[in-house]
C-alpha cells in the first residue's frame, strides 16, 4: 500500500494518548505516521477501500468527522497496544481494547 509506505496511513481502531506509555497487552504495532497538514483521521480498514473503489466515497466519511486529530505538522511515532485477546472468553477488564500513542519524532 503505497500511503502506508509513504507515512501517509497506519491503519487500526484506538483510543488516542498524547504520550508514551509504560504499557504491555496480548499485541501491539509501532509505525510511523506523517501529519502533513495537522490532521490525522482514526479510520478502519474499510473506509480507505471504499474511497479507493467508489468515486462518490471521500474521506473522512460523514460517520467519521468526530475521529480527526487535529496535531501540529510532523511526523509521528504511532504505537497501538490492544489489551486483550479478542478470541478468549475472558471477559474484557478494561474501559478500552486499544491505546494509541502518538509520539511527535
């Protein structure tokens, strides 16, 4: 995916904390992301494609106006740490499933 490659897109669900956190959970993934005009969207994996396969489709979509972040120009190290297995019967503990960390480079 060229955006991915180009720092433009790091794709997953979250929770957003402006800071590093000393945290562990069942996974996570750290990337890089680039801000290029003080925006950045929360979006799934669905939204992109749709966008990339329909001419009517932008982004944001109306459903997800309330996911930009508004963050000062830069590039950004992305850090999301889902907290529990999705498979286990446990039942989730914790008041999110995902933190995101966004760590200004």
């Amino acid at each position: 995916m060229r955006e991915a490659r180009e720092q433009h897109l790091l794709v997953w669900s979250t929770d957003v904390l402006f800071q590093p956190v000393e945290l562990t959970g069942f996974r996570e993934v750290s990337g890089s992301i680039v801000a290029s005009q003080g925006r950045l969207l929360l979006t799934n994996y669905e939204s992109p494609t749709r966008a990339a396969q329909f001419a009517d489709v932008t982004l944001p979509e109306a459903h997800e106006r309330d996911q930009i972040l508004s963050v000062p120009p830069g590039t950004y190290e992305c850090r999301i740490i889902q907290l529990s297995d999705p498979a286990s019967d446990a039942p989730f503990g914790e008041p999110v499933n995902f933190i995101c960390t966004l760590t200004r480079r």
